[in-house]
C-alpha cells in the first residue's frame, strides 16, 4: 500500500534555463512521474507569485536584447527580482531536484543548490552526462548519494520514499508531520 509520505511537502525543480534549448521537458516529466505523490513543485518556468514573470523563450531572448544592447541597469533589475523569487521558493521548499550539465555553467542553479546544500535539505542532483563527469566541487559540497546519473533513477528514488519502502535521512529531511503541511 503507498503511504505517500511527500504528499504536500514541497520541491524545487532547479536547472539551467538560459543556456537550455528545452529547459521546460525534465521538469514537466518529473511532474507528471511523481503526480500521484501529492508533492508541490515550484518551476521557476511558473513561478506561483502573484507579480512574476515567468522566465520562457520570450522573456530570455528579452534579457538576451538588453544584455547585448548594454542595457545593464534593467537588466540587473529584472534579474534581482528573479534571484530573489527564486531563492525564496529554494527556502520555501522541503527539497530540491536539480538537474545540471558537467559542460555548461548554470549560475543561478549552482546558486539555488548550494543554498538549499547550507539548509541541509535533501539535494537530488542529476548531472547530464553522468556522476562520473561530475564536477569536482560538488563532490565536496554535497553527500556523494545525492548525485545521480539520470532523472529516472531520481524519480525511482522519491518513489521509494513516498511509499516508506526507503526510510528518509531525518538528518536532512525536515518534512512536518501530514496535520502541519
């Protein structure tokens, strides 16, 4: 019997949306896998605040313009107002899932991963071209059992917990009981 002990916790999709040609498919196979669980997910493509803009094609090729035309000054307005939504759904979040590649830097995701990292929460990261190309950095940052290879073995993992068939680290787990979500 599935307990889905996740139901209503919450979970952070982080990944590289600038330098992404399809930054929206993990995410949306991830929502769609882990449905039945209950879990939140913030997406920084939706973001769930009231005033938001959400970061899709139209909007990065806007801050691509304005980078390019030297525009720095709104560019940095706008870019403010992103970073501090987005961290506030990193704190708001009961873990992460955050999916990077070895090849192509990802600021705001290292940003959003390592603050989640100092918070102790759980950190399921997937490196693209798999934990052995994995940055040396992160080995040092984050438990080696947190890095995985692809986001099927992620999702196969969250399963696993929702169910009760694999218990949670309550070192980094702080999930409130179900009365309190």
């Amino acid at each position: 019997m599935t307990q889905h002990l996740l139901n209503r916790t919450k979970c952070y999709l982080a990944g590289n949306i600038e330098n992404s040609h399809a930054p929206d498919y993990w995410r949306d196979v991830v929502k769609n896998e882990l449905k039945e669980t209950g879990i939140t997910f913030f997406d920084p493509l939706k973001k769930p605040f009231m005033d938001s803009v959400n970061e899709d094609k139209e909007h990065i090729a806007k801050l691509v313009k304005m980078r390019t035309g030297g525009e720095f000054g709104e560019l940095a307005k706008i870019m403010r107002k992103i970073r501090v939504e987005d961290l506030s759904l990193v704190d708001r979040s009961d873990f992460l899932i955050a999916s990077i590649s070895a090849k192509t830097a990802s600021w705001g995701t290292a940003e959003e991963v390592f603050w989640a990292n100092r918070m102790k929460k759980p950190i399921f990261l997937v490196v693209e071209e798999g934990r052995r190309a994995c940055p040396f950095w992160i080995f040092g940052t984050l438990p080696e059992d947190q890095i995985y290879d692809n986001m099927k073995d992620v999702i196969a993992e969250i399963k696993k917990l929702d169910s009760g068939e694999k218990t949670m680290d309550l070192s980094r787990w702080k999930v409130f009981r179900q009365e309190y979500r």
